[in-house]
C-alpha cells in the first residue's frame, strides 16, 4: 500500500470480547493502528469527533444508541471517517438501511480474520467492501423495492455510465478522477447526477446495481 502513516481506525461496539478481537486482529498489520474503542454510540461519536480516524468499524445492535442511529449522527455531524458496519446481522432491512444511510461498507463478524484485514485494506485504498455472501442478497433488495431505474432505460450520459462502471470496480471518486484525467470535485458532481437518475441514495448501492445489469 501506498502510505507511510498507518491507518487510524476506531472500533464502536458494545461486546468488550469483540473489541478486543479488532485490537488483536489490527496488531497483525502494521498499516493499521487501532486509535481508540467505545462501548456504545454516544461515546463512538464524541471519540470520531475528538481522534478523525480514518475508519470506523461500527456495530449495529447495541444497546442505546443504536449502529444506525451512531451511523446517522456520525453522517450528520461531517465527520470524514469512512464507516464501515461489522456486525452479526446479515438482514436485508439492516443491510439496505446502513448503506442509505452512508455506510461506506458492510462485513459480517462470521468472516475470517485474514478476510477482514484484506477488506479493510481494500477500503483503505477506496475500494467498497461487502460481505460476499450479501451481494446478492442486495441485488435482490434493489430489484425489489423498485429504487433502480431499470437497466437501458437510464438515461445515463457516456462520462455518467464509464464513472458508474469505475464505482462499480470499487474506485474511489480520487481513483476515478485519476484515471480519466478529470478533477475530483467533478467526478462527484457525476456520481450525484447518475445517483439521482438511477433513484439510488449511495455510491454502495450503484456499485451493486451495476453488477446486476
């Protein structure tokens, strides 16, 4: 990876056993440093706000202030950290609703370790991560609930569909700009534009659109 200072993450979950794995888990790789843990949302919050790590990793059932609600606050209140879900809960409902609300990824607990690192790895370098086995399992949720636009019938301009395909291998939006030779601010203007029409609320969710066209 290219990076000289390591990644700086938070872990927010209410199972002490469990942020101990991730401290554990995060020792194992020196480009990763584990910067502070919470017990619950609030806490989570006021540690964001206080360390700017570079990731969070959040739970979603916690006692309280609940993973979606802490993802809501942590949206609202314009922290940069990018947020990925690592939870237990493989529901659609969960799952969907995490990622309108801006989750920049969703892993399951049941993952291996080695599985976990390689994905925060991989969202470090501004790729979207999602448990493999929930992919689908998405594709579905956005067929069914009648949020995409349907396949040739968006009326996607040529940039809007050759960004939407970057997205969806993963890209980041300074990624993308890199290698079309444009501007970052103008690779988000896209990626608004082409959210809109598809009537998706996140980068996540046109990423899994595309691969099921």
């Amino acid at each position: 990876m290219n990076r000289t200072a390591p990644i700086r993450i938070l872990a927010i979950d209410d199972h002490p056993l469990f942020r101990k794995g991730v401290s554990d888990l995060v020792e194992m790789d020196d480009s990763m440093l584990l910067v502070g843990e919470a017990a619950n949302g609030v806490e989570g919050l006021r540690l964001a706000r206080e360390l700017n790590p570079d990731f969070i990793l959040l739970d979603i059932n916690m006692k309280g202030m609940s993973g979606l609600e802490t993802l809501a606050a942590i949206k609202d209140a314009g922290i940069e950290a990018r947020v990925l879900m690592l939870t237990v809960s493989d529901s659609e409902d969960d799952v969907i609703a995490a990622l309108r609300l801006g989750a920049d990824g969703y892993l399951l607990k049941d993952m291996e370790p080695e599985d976990i690192l390689q994905s925060l790895r991989q969202a470090a370098d501004g790729k979207v991560v999602i448990s493999e086995r929930l992919t689908q399992l998405l594709v579905h949720a956005l067929r069914e609930d009648g949020k995409q636009a349907g396949g040739t019938a968006v009326n996607l301009t040529e940039r809007e569909s050759q960004i939407l395909q970057l997205v969806a291998q993963g890209l980041s939006n300074k990624m993308i700009a890199g290698r079309l030779g444009i501007s970052e601010g103008t690779v988000k203007v896209h990626v608004k534009h082409l959210l809109k029409k598809l009537k998706l609320n996140s980068r996540v969710e046109a990423a899994v659109w595309a691969l099921s066209q």
